[in-house]
C-alpha cells in the first residue's frame, strides 16, 4: 500500500502530521510532501520518501500577490497528486487557490481521500474578515467544504465537538475518527513549584489573565513562560525560557503547580476553532501531570476539565472568582494530581492509539 501525504503548508516535523507520517510507513510506503522555505532535494529514508516543496511566505504583500503565488505553489503540489503512483491520498489541509481539484483528480483516478481536518475551516480560512466579508467568505467556504468532504471516502477531525457540529451544519453522515492532539510522552512530576506557566505563543488579548495573573503573584505564585520572552507580560515579575526540545519542554512544564490554557485567536470570541480547541499544550500539560487553568468558553477543554477533576475552569472576566477558584484548587492539590495520574494514559499517544489510528485510514469501510 502507498499512501501519499499532503502536508501542505505544514513544517516536515509538524507534530501532527509527522505522527501520521511516521505511523503508517510502519507496514506502507509513504510519499511526503511538506513545506520548507529553505532549498531541500527529496530523498528516502525507510519507507518514506520526502518530498520538499520550497515556498517563501510574504506577510506584507498584497491579497492579491499573495493569492498569485499561492497559486504557483498549489500547481506544483497538485502535480504531485496527478503524477504519483499511490492507493490513497491523504490530505492535512486543502489549497487555498484551488480548494477542491485535489480531491477531483484522486478521485477521477480512483484513490481513497483521507481528509485529516485540523480546524474548523468555514471560520478558521480568512478568519480576520468581518462584517458582510465574513458572511459572504463563510457561504463560500460551507459549500466548497460540503464538496471536499463529499469527495472525500473517510473524514479525521482534531476534536467530537468539531465534528458533531460539522456534520450538523452540513446533515452529512460519513465515517470519521477523532484523531486528538496527543502528547508524544508522559513523565511523573518530581518537584512542584508554587507557580503557574504558560506554554507556546502568546496571543496579546490576554487582559483579564493578567489580572488574575498579578492577585496569584500577591498570594505567592510566580509566573513562566515556557518557549520564549514576551514584552506583553513586562508588566508581571515572570521568568522564561527560549525554545526548548520536546522532552525538555514537558520536564520544565512538569515542575508547575498549574499550566495557563487561554488564547484569543480573533476579536470574535463565539470563534469556533477556539470554541472547541484541544490544542497540544493541553495535552502536554496532563503527560506532564500538571493541573491546567482553562477558560470557560473553551466548550470542549472545560467540558473535559470538569469531567475529569484534571484543571480549575475560570471565567477571566470574573477576576476575583477566578482568583478563588485556583487558590481552592490549590489547597486539594493531592486530589487533582490523583486524578491526573488516574486519566493520563487518555492524553498520551501510544501502541494502541496508533493502531486503531491505521486500521481506520486502511480499511475498506
């Protein structure tokens, strides 16, 4: 079986995409397309044979310059699809120029369409458009994704609650799987700090964390940021890291008490792509069996959290009740470390998670 991956836009070693990479060129040969701004030849490695495409993004051109080499770079990956020999194309993501003729050409020619679905598209494509741009951008984009995923034989998405809503927007059925950021690996907590960290890229609509963020400091928690510095959080005593390995990051992030899971990706806070986000820090902070803090509107997290017993959910704008809520977590700290090592194994990417992962994408039903 050869299965082509399309990772699109996606880095060669994109958490998630290397996951599906590296798991079904176990017993398959795979052909991997990935993104790359620096000149890389295509080689073989194992099964897997790496295909670079080189692409220099622009952030300051125009819409419609951007568009033009978007275009450029589209051609050259659907030639990919159109001349390669394989059983199944697997896609990451879809064109921006061209969102449906991938799925065309795999089906004119007879292949299975694995569409791995990361974000909640209608919303999260253009998502800095507003008023009636963004009305009229998320009618397109509903009746172009009805037809990739009609297009497509099998549907992956990153969390139930996308998918529950996907397919009620759209009354579709097709068979799917959930496939969930999980962490890579899971260590015990040795030492905890009376402090709370904040791991990735800081978003700057983080106002009211802040405040919590400065009450927990007069109550004796300090503050990290785990990954790099930040001149946002200048006004709160912090410490920080520079990027840190995968496996670092987790140890560091297990010596605290609690691991800050907030963002605003957009003004919009009814934002669906934050709505029902399960991102991979969350998932990193239970292997690293630390307590997460997260925010109320994150439905699928807080829903999670509160299940579990593995987090405090606040709502930022309530600081003083935010503040209450953590400080009581705090003092029946044993009972959220005892449920966290109770539901770990869930957050973990393992044997039998990867298994079931490849029996779906390979099976005939």
């Amino acid at each position: 079986m050869t299965i082509l991956i399309i990772g699109y836009m996606h880095p060669k070693y994109d958490k998630r995409v290397y996951r599906t990479v590296k798991a079904l060129s176990k017993e398959n040969k795979v052909i991997y397309q990935y993104w790359t701004d620096k000149d890389e030849e295509e080689y073989i490695e194992e099964n897997i044979k790496y295909l670079p495409i080189k692409y220099k993004k622009n952030i300051q051109a125009s819409p419609i310059i951007k568009l033009k080499n978007r275009r450029k770079l589209d051609k050259k990956i659907l030639k990919i699809i159109q001349a390669y020999d394989y059983d199944i194309l697997y896609m990451h993501h879809f064109f921006a120029s061209m969102p449906i003729e991938p799925f065309r050409i795999a089906k004119k020619r007879k292949k299975k369409i694995i569409y791995d679905i990361h974000e909640y598209h209608p919303e999260n494509f253009l998502n800095n458009l507003s008023g009636i741009k963004k009305q009229i951008k998320e009618k397109i984009l509903w009746k172009i994704f009805k037809k990739q995923l009609k297009l497509s034989d099998k549907l992956i998405f990153v969390s139930k609650d996308i998918q529950e809503d996907i397919y009620n927007v759209l009354s579709i059925n097709k068979s799917y799987y959930i496939q969930k950021n999980y962490a890579e690996i899971s260590i015990n907590s040795k030492k905890k700090l009376k402090e709370i960290s904040f791991v990735g890229k800081i978003n700057r609509n983080l106002d009211e964390e802040k405040i919590i963020l400065k009450k927990l400091n007069q109550k004796g928690f300090s503050f990290r940021i785990i990954g790099m510095e930040s001149d946002y959080f200048k006004d709160i005593p912090h410490e920080y890291t520079t990027f840190l390995p995968y496996d670092q990051m987790i140890k560091e992030l297990s010596k605290s008490s609690f691991s800050l899971i907030s963002f605003n990706t957009i003004k919009n806070r009814s934002y669906k792509n934050d709505l029902f986000s399960l991102p991979n820090k969350y998932y990193d902070s239970i292997a690293a069996e630390t307590p997460v803090i997260v925010k109320n509107t994150f439905i699928s997290m807080a829903k999670e959290v509160e299940k579990l017993k593995i987090g405090v959910v606040i709502n930022p704008k309530n600081v003083d009740e935010s503040v209450g809520k953590i400080l009581e977590a705090y003092n029946n700290y044993d009972e959220l470390l005892n449920n966290i090592k109770k539901h770990k194994n869930k957050f973990i990417w393992d044997e039998e998670k990867e298994k079931e992962f490849i029996n779906f994408v390979l099976s005939q039903g």
